[in-house]
C-alpha cells in the first residue's frame, strides 16, 4: 500500500512539472488531410511586442516544415487586431486574403491565466496529517489556498489557436482548434517556444498543413 501511495506522489509530482500540454481540441470531421497553399499567421495579441514574437516564432516552425506561410504584422499596414473591425471591413479584408491566394489562416490567442498549486506537495502535507480525505480535498481547493494567504507556486497561460480555411466555395470554415497549457517562464519568448512545439505536433498528428 506504501508503494502504491509512494508511486502515486511521484505521479503526482511529474504531472505538476510538465511545462507545457495539449489539452482539448476540435477537428472537423468532414476533413482529412488538409493541405493549404498560402497560410496567414495571426496573433490576437495588442500587446506589439508579444504579437511579434508569436507570429516569427510559428512562420520560423511552418516553414521549416515547408509550410508557406506569411505573419499578419507583414501584411497588413496596421495593427487590425487594436481597434474594432465593421463586417464590411472584415469582408474586404478577406476578400484581399483571396486575391493574395491565401486559403487559410492560423490565428493564435491567450484566452486564459490560471493559478496552480503543485499537487504532490498539497498529497505530501496530507500524508503528514491526520486528515480525511474529504478534508484534505476541501481543504486544498484554490479558493481555500487563497483565502489562507497561500503562495500561488506557478501561473498556467491557456493558449488557444485555430485553423480556419478561406477557400472560396467555404465561409471561414473551422478545421481544427487546440487548447494548450503552457507553464509561465515569466519570458514571452520562452512560453511561445513551448507553444510552437505542441503546435507543430498537434497539427502534425492530425494531418493539417504537414505532408509527411
């Protein structure tokens, strides 16, 4: 039994550390292999300098992977994203998109900061206690953790990017979207390198842009 409560802590304590995971994801089943011509690149950030480092760093990862692809801050004059877009002006947009034979488009985004305590230490301290297990579960619930005056031990940024398809005969049809898990380095550039890679695989092992 102490084996077993031993080899779970080591579980425990692998999970916390992984720095970055693919968490869910959505492929349309109507696609297969899908393979574009032209692939913009678009990083939903104001932030100019985090939306740079974003964008290089996914065109660096396509193209290696002999993906033609192009960054959204070298296409269009202005940053889009800053200020609100009318529908006319958005179908502009694509129609341009089109007459630039560009058939799709990888748009990336923050769309969450999640606070995380390292499991194996709250198992750790329940092990050392007389606690219930019910105790020990309420009792290390965040809100608790907070309301306690604990120490978050790490930042989670939950990473989402999409892969819509612009052909003609298609209205922005959705061909996949990923949630990614990135532990927090407190370094842009550090975090987006993480994301690149679970990218280039998720999209490798579900057969988008990618020839093998």
């Amino acid at each position: 039994m102490k084996k077993i409560i031993v080899l779970g802590i080591a579980l425990l304590f692998n999970i916390s550390c992984v720095s970055s995971k693919l968490v869910q994801q959505y492929k349309n089943p109507d696609i297969g292999f899908f393979h574009a011509n032209k692939t913009l690149i678009i990083s939903l950030n104001t932030n100019t300098e985090s939306r740079q480092i974003t964008e290089n760093s996914i065109e660096k990862s396509l193209k290696s992977e002999s993906v033609f692809v192009e960054k959204s801050i070298d296409f269009f004059d202005e940053p889009f994203i800053k200020r609100e877009i009318s529908k006319t002006e958005f179908q502009q947009i694509e129609k341009d998109l089109l007459e630039d034979d560009f058939d799709a488009i990888l748009v990336t985004k923050i769309v969450g900061r999640q606070k995380r305590y390292h499991t194996a230490n709250l198992l750790y301290e329940y092990m050392k206690s007389n606690q219930t297990f019910e105790e020990y579960y309420y009792g290390n619930q965040y809100n608790y953790m907070r309301k306690k005056g604990k120490k978050e031990d790490y930042i989670i940024l939950v990473f989402e990017t999409s892969l819509y398809c612009i052909c003609p005969d298609k209205e922005r049809e959705l061909i996949w979207k990923g949630q990614f898990e990135i532990k927090d380095s407190h370094n842009m550039e550090k975090n987006i390198n993480k994301l690149k890679k679970q990218l280039l695989n998720s999209l490798k092992r579900n057969d988008l842009l990618i020839e093998h």
